[in-house]
C-alpha cells in the first residue's frame, strides 16, 4: 500500500485554510504559504511537516479546479442554462473526457497507468456526483418550502375573500401541488 501524501494527513479545518490562503494569494507565494501551514499544525501540537513541493502541487491543484470550474460555468451561460446542477454535469464531463483523454495518452506511450493514479480519479469524479447530488436535493427542499408557502397564501387569501376556493383550486393545480 503506498505511503499517504502528508497533505492528506492534516485535518480538514487546515486543509480549508490552506485552501483559502492560496486562493487569497493567487496561488502563488508557496514558500510563504508553506511556513504559515506548518505554523498552523506546530499550533495544533502535530509533529508533522509540509515540504513546498507539496503545497505547490496542491495549489496547481486547486487552480486546476478553480480553472475546470469557470470554464464549465462559462460553458453554461453560453447556453443560457442557469441552473447549478447543470454546470456539475457539465464539470463532471469535463472531467471525465480528460481522464479519457490521459488513460490513452498514457497507453499510447506504453506508460503504465498506476492504480493509485486511478483510484485518485475515481474518487475524485465520486465527490463531484456526491456534491452535484446534494445540490439537487437542497434544490428539491427549497422548491418543496416555496410551494408550501404559496400554498399557505392561497389559503389566506381564500380566507380573507381575497379570491375564491374555485380559483385558489385552479391555481394549485397550474402550479402543480393541487389540493
């Protein structure tokens, strides 16, 4: 089994501060940002130790995404689609065609393919569908709260004589949660 990557060992609450710093620096400044992480984790009382090399990787990393991520919301609105979900299918596509295109990159050139590498990818496309289907079931909560709302207020307009029962009726059926 290989050795853990030391990023991978460090918890999430730095990972994220990590994250933010390089995002705040554009991605550049490693060393800087390298120091302040393993100020961080002495400040935790962890014994371990970030080198720069892998806090550079990290951060092309993260550009590499920030970068997929605007292009699949660019890809979007020249589609003039505005939902969220549709730019997660649109990344995860995105995402799934370089994987296509690396495996047979790499097969071309006769380099074998690590499981790790695989295993990497694999998990990677799993957190985005994850991701891609938590939004669509925040999606589903919100669009269920607005329809009982606009139910409620067509009971009270009902009840105030502000329309009647048969067009309260009429309108829950039109917008699809009839009585």
């Amino acid at each position: 089994m290989p050795v853990p990557k030391k990023l991978d060992l460090i918890p999430e609450a730095l990972r994220k501060q990590l994250e933010a710093a390089l995002m705040a620096r554009g991605f550049s400044d490693i060393i800087k940002v390298t120091e302040e992480l393993n100020f961080w984790l002495e400040a935790e009382g962890l014994e371990l130790r970030i080198g720069k090399t892998a806090v550079g990787e990290f951060s092309l990393l993260l550009k590499r995404q920030r970068d997929a991520f605007s292009i699949a919301s660019h890809v979007m609105a020249e589609m003039e689609v505005g939902e969220e979900n549709a730019i997660y299918q649109t990344l995860f596509q995105l995402i799934a065609a370089q994987a296509v295109h690396l495996v047979k990159a790499m097969t071309d050139a006769d380099q074998v393919i690590k499981p790790q590498d695989l295993h990497f990818l694999g998990k990677m496309l799993k957190d985005l569908m994850s991701a891609a289907g938590i939004n669509e079931k925040l999606t589903q909560e919100v669009e269920k709260r607005l329809k009982a709302k606009q139910d409620q207020q067509l009971t009270a307009a009902v009840a105030s004589g502000d329309i009647d029962a048969e067009a309260a009726a009429k309108a829950r059926r039109i917008m699809g949660f009839a009585e």
